[in-house]
C-alpha cells in the first residue's frame, strides 16, 4: 500500500501512461524495426528503449502486429489518397508520373518507415489480412506497369518503386526534403522511362 506521503509507484504509473507515451513508443519501434527487422524486435525490447515496463506498453498495443498496423496505417492512407487522384489523370504516362511523384513525396516525408512498408517480410503477412491494403498496393503497380511498352508482369514498376522507397531509405540526413524529393523522382522517371512532364507534347 502506498502512503499518502510516498509518490513513488504513483510517479512511476504516471509515467508509462502520460499522453505521448503512444507516439513515443511508435517512434522507437520504427527506429528499431529499420535497425532489427519487424521479426527481430519485441514488445520488450521497446519497452526497454524507452525505459518503461512491458505492461506501458501493452496498455497502448497488445500485439507487435498491432503496433506494426498503426504504424503502416497512416502511410498507407497517404499512398491511398495518391492513387486516388493519379487514376484520375488524362493518359498513362500522366497517371504513373502522378503515382510516382506522390509517392516519393511520401518515402522523403517517412524515410525509416518507408524501408519497412517496404522491404520488410513482416509486412507482407500484415497485409494479407487487410486486403484494403494489398488492393492499394495491386492500384499502385498498375498505375506505374500500364506505361511499360510490354508486358513484364510489372517488374520495371516494382523496380521503381522499391528503388525509390530504398533510396528515401538510405539517404544521408543531410540531404533536405525538397532536394531528396527531386532526386528519387528524376531517378524514378529513369527507370520508368517518364519525361519530364514540361517536354511532353
């Protein structure tokens, strides 16, 4: 029983549930899912990072799929939103430039984040039971795969947007958005063999 005098349990309680905690905890597992792999990290080690107990942290997630999902949410929202309004373009070559520069716009904005939605296994399994993502995702590769002379079973799409999503990824921190935006478009363009849209006819 705690006295009226004793804080200490009190403060420590307080602590692992203070308003932020949550964000608190997506931030380092997004630090340690790009440093570790989604598989390779556990509630507990989380826990340990942030210095709070394994009950904080289930208090706010109850599985490492869930909290894999509240990360993934918000991006792939924001991917949603961008395949929305590229499928609405005039011509091919318009729709995949808009899915492409949208696209990079998020990876720049989320570049840890960008690495694991991307490249991580995890993700996958994730995805197979929220089909509302996988669709999103099937949108996206046809929007850049439609502009491919050939059918290649969209691998030149696959290649640009795992490119630039590993690009977003591994730049220096140095680089600033902005210039960071510009270059994996241009690089994107390349591999997708887009013009710039001002020397289109």
């Amino acid at each position: 029983m705690v006295g009226e005098g004793d804080t200490t349990a009190t403060t420590t309680d307080d602590a692992e549930w203070i308003p932020g905690t949550r964000r608190r905890v997506l931030d380092t597992a997004v630090s340690l899912f790009g440093r570790y792999s989604v598989a390779g990290t556990s509630l507990q080690m989380i826990a340990d990072e942030l210095g709070l107990t394994k009950a904080a942290i289930y208090y706010h997630f109850r599985t490492r799929d869930q909290l894999l999902l509240a990360l993934m949410e918000p991006i792939f929202t924001e991917i949603a939103g961008v395949v929305a309004v590229a499928e609405q373009q005039p011509d091919a070559a318009s729709r995949a430039d808009a899915m492409l520069t949208g696209y990079a716009d998020i990876v720049t904005r989320h570049r840890t984040l960008a690495a694991v939605t991307t490249f991580d296994p995890s993700v996958r399994s994730v995805l197979v039971s929220h089909p509302q993502w996988s669709g999103v995702i099937d949108r996206q590769m046809a929007l850049l795969a439609d502009i491919e002379p050939e059918p290649s079973d969209g691998v030149t799409a696959s290649v640009a947007l795992t490119g630039v999503a590993g690009g977003a990824s591994t730049a220096s921190h140095r680089i600033d958005d902005e210039t960071l935006r510009a270059q994996l478009i241009a690089a994107g363009r390349r591999i997708l063999g887009l013009p710039h849209p001002s020397s289109r006819s």
